[in-house]
C-alpha cells in the first residue's frame, strides 16, 4: 500500500487563533512555517515505518507542540540527533524555532522516555490539535471545552484513514471522552503527568503485552 503525504492534513488545522486558542500552523511569520515543517516532515518519516498504533493526547501545550508544530515533542526533543528510534534531529531536516525560550517540556519527555524503553514508535497526536491557553495568556496551559476537543475529529479521521491505524490509544480521560463521542473504539491509558509516569508505562506496557508485543510500527522492508 502506498500513502500519500500527508500535506491536505494542513486543510483540516485551519482554526483561527483567538484570545484563547492559538493555531500553531496558521500564519505566515517564519516560525508558522517551521511549525508547519515539521510536522509535515514527521508524519513524512512516520509514514515510512507504517504505524499501525496511535496515542492520542488532549492538546499541545505551551512549552511543547506550539513550539515545535509536532504532538508530545519539545525543542529539546525535536533537534536530538540522538532521538529515540533515530526519528527526530537536526540532521534528519527537522527545526528550531529560535525565538522560543522554552526547550523542554514534562509530559513529552516523559512519553518518549517510556517509548525508548519499551522499544515502540506509536503515530502521535492531540485530540485538539491547537494550543488552548487562559485569555490572552499563551504561556499557560488550560483544558479545551468539549466544543474545542470537537474540532478535532476531522483532522484525526484523516489520520487514521491515512495511516490505517489498527489501534488507538487515549493518554488520559479527555481524549478517551472526545473518542467515545466521536464513536472511535480505543483503550485507554493513565497520562504521565501529576506522578503517573510509572502507571502510564505499566499500562502502555501491559497493552503492548496483550497485542503479543507487537511493534507499533513496521516498515515495508521488515514486512
């Protein structure tokens, strides 16, 4: 099976920015277009170890996706030529935004240190795909209402259809929500956050277990 890149995804994250959303990969300011980049080059590089298994998250958060343009990274993470599975890096086209201040982020290096370590490479991605912060506040974090977290069904749909995507599954109890009412069989697993990061990599772990350990992603080659 061939994929398409993935390029019409941008069609579907056309959310203007408010006083309490802000759209990562609207604009035309230069970190607009890194953001847009970058995400495109990682579901690019996704696409070619053929994922079948997503994690979906509530939102990006401000020290991470809406810097990066990419779900559960930071900068840290985005430009480590060192990075889990040799996906990220600088050496493989991905960029800074170098007007951020903010380089790392909690809940991203806490998923791709767990990631690392039960070897898989799920597809990531965000229930709503944009930055929901307090009024004219962007660097704070706030829970998307449940007309927001509606927005992203869409782009998600696209996703899975795209990427045939066997599995999903919810890091927490938003995105689980958003999945059972958009009618989208999916488990569920603990978010790392507030002390979860042990459970998290329990349940993640025990999921893959259960699929027989399956990878969560294999490439054409290893097929």
């Amino acid at each position: 099976m061939t994929l398409s890149l993935p390029v019409s995804l941008l069609n579907y994250l056309t959310v203007p920015s408010s006083a309490t959303v802000f759209n990562p990969y609207a604009g035309h300011d230069q970190a607009g277009k890194i953001r847009c980049h970058n995400l495109l080059l990682y579901l690019q590089r996704m696409k070619e170890r053929r994922p079948w298994l997503l994690l979906l998250g509530e939102a990006p958060g401000y020290r991470g996706g809406r810097v990066t343009g990419v779900p559960f990274t930071s900068q840290s993470i985005l430009l480590d030529d060192d990075s889990a599975h040799g996906l990220f890096g600088r050496s493989a086209g991905f960029l800074g935004v170098e007007e951020s201040t903010w380089q790392r982020e909690a809940t991203a290096t806490a998923i791709w240190r767990t990631l690392g370590e039960l070897n898989v490479l799920p597809l990531l991605w965000n229930a709503f795909p944009y930055h929901p912060h307090q009024s004219e506040r962007p660097a704070t974090n706030r829970t998307p209402t449940t007309r927001e977290m509606d927005l992203g069904r869409d782009p998600l749909t696209y996703l899975l259809d795209t990427f045939a995507i066997e599995q999903v599954i919810a890091v927490g109890n938003r995105p689980a929500a958003a999945l059972a009412r958009w009618g989208l069989p999916a488990l569920r697993v603990r978010h790392p956050a507030h002390g979860g990061q042990t459970v998290f990599r329990r349940e993640l772990s025990a999921v893959i277990t259960a699929m027989g350990g399956r990878m969560a992603y294999g490439s054409s080659a290893e097929k």
